[in-house]
C-alpha cells in the first residue's frame, strides 16, 4: 500500500467526512427520486473508498478513474477506466454524480484553458445524469482558507498550488455556467486533517485515537466558522 492510500483509509477525520457526505448525497437523493433505486457515479474515484461507502447508504454506484488503482481488486466489480473522451455510459443514466477532490485537478495551460477543460468535464458530466439529476462537488480547495495561507507561508508539503484553489463564487460560477441550477454551495473542513498525512504520528496518536470527539468537533466547527475558515468548497447543483 502507498502513503496515499494508507491515508486515505486510515485517517479516521477524513473517512468520517466521506461518511458525512454520503449521507448528504442519500438525503439529497430522498428529495428528488423518492423511492427509486438511485444510480451514482463517482467521478475521479482515485482508490474507490467513497464508491464502497455510497453502496453500504444503499446507493447502486460505480466508480471512474483514468487508471485502474491495486485497491480495486480487493474491492468489487464496481470500477471502470476512463480515456478522457466520451464517458463509457448512455445517456441519462444516472441520478447523481459525485466528484472528491478531483474538479480542482482537470485543465492545464492558462485560466481561460482551465476553465472551458473544466466545463467540458461537467457537459459531459450531464449528458449522463437523468433529468434533473444531481451533481456534488466536494474537497475543492478554498484559496482564501487560512490554512492554504499558513501552507504557502512555511512551504508546507501538501499545498494546492495556482487554479488548484479557487474561491467559492469562481466554483460556482463554473458550474452554472455549465447547465446546472445551483441548490447548496458553501465551504467546509475548518480541522486541518492534511496535517494527519504531513505528520502521522498526529494521525495515529491524536486523529485515530479520538475519532469519535473529533468528528464532533469537527462538526461543530463547521457550523459555525466553515464559511469563513473552512478549507474547501462544496456545490451541490441539479442538471437543468
């Protein structure tokens, strides 16, 4: 297993914030298709965890990555690689998409470039949702978040550099102006859990240790200051 992976399975904040936002994605869900068996696709899936915890909330869900990861042969036939081109499934197919951490890492080259590559990944994105089907932007860096500040300042490993961060109007700006009614947008993830990769001796001796007071925490502090200090923003939008 690599570092990443062993974070990202092992870190006890982020899997709850996973947790907590698949359930966001069922109630959502709840809303909008009442009663019917809901089809999700996990865009950027990375090594698949959140597909597996989508399925365990009852949502019939498949991941998409352009690279198979090695998890994915411990984890099911839920998988599939993607080229970059057209995505491999028919048309409204599905209620929802979700995307964690991974809008931020499509585009290259200037920010007019970045932008329309990032529009055309959400076009795409919508050909495949049903009518009025739903989209979940999680994980997107907040360039006016504190902690990206302090990360440049002491060059913390870690860091998003340039377009990788953006504020939340330019996120959503971007989706709407790729065929999507905004419903939800904010920010979130005031506790700085990155620290947990930097340093894993906070991860094993404080995160995993108090999983339970810190989700807590966690939640409190989102409530109350995640829109001015959290960490990453969040969109929830619905296919026009």
């Amino acid at each position: 297993m690599t570092a990443s992976e062993w974070e990202t399975v092992h870190n006890f904040l982020y899997l709850s914030r996973y947790v907590r936002s698949a359930r966001e994605v069922r109630r959502t869900l709840e809303r909008h298709f009442p009663g019917e068996d809901w089809r999700v696709l996990d865009f950027g899936c990375g090594e698949g965890q959140n597909v597996l915890i989508l399925r365990e909330l009852g949502m019939e869900t498949v991941g998409l990555e352009v690279a198979p990861h090695p998890i994915w042969r411990k984890a099911g036939p839920y998988f599939k690689t993607y080229d970059g081109g057209l995505l491999p499934f028919p048309k409204d197919c599905f209620h929802a998409v979700v995307m964690f951490g991974v809008l931020e890492h499509l585009g290259k080259g200037d920010a007019y470039r970045v932008f329309q590559d990032r529009r055309l990944a959400l076009l795409k994105i919508r050909k495949v949702l049903k009518t009025g089907g739903l989209l979940f932007i999680y994980n997107f860096p907040n360039k006016y978040a504190p902690a990206e500040l302090l990360n440049r300042i002491f060059g913390l490993p870690g860091a998003h550099r340039g377009l990788e961060r953006q504020g939340l109007g330019e996120v959503v700006s971007l989706i709407a102006n790729s065929g999507y009614n905004i419903l939800k947008a904010g920010r979130s993830g005031v506790l700085p859990a990155y620290i947990g990769r930097i340093f894993p001796f906070v991860r094993e001796k404080i995160i995993n240790r108090y999983p339970g007071q810190l989700d807590k925490l966690d939640k409190f502090l989102d409530r109350f200051l995640g829109r001015l200090l959290g960490q990453t923003n969040f969109v929830i939008a619905q296919k026009t």
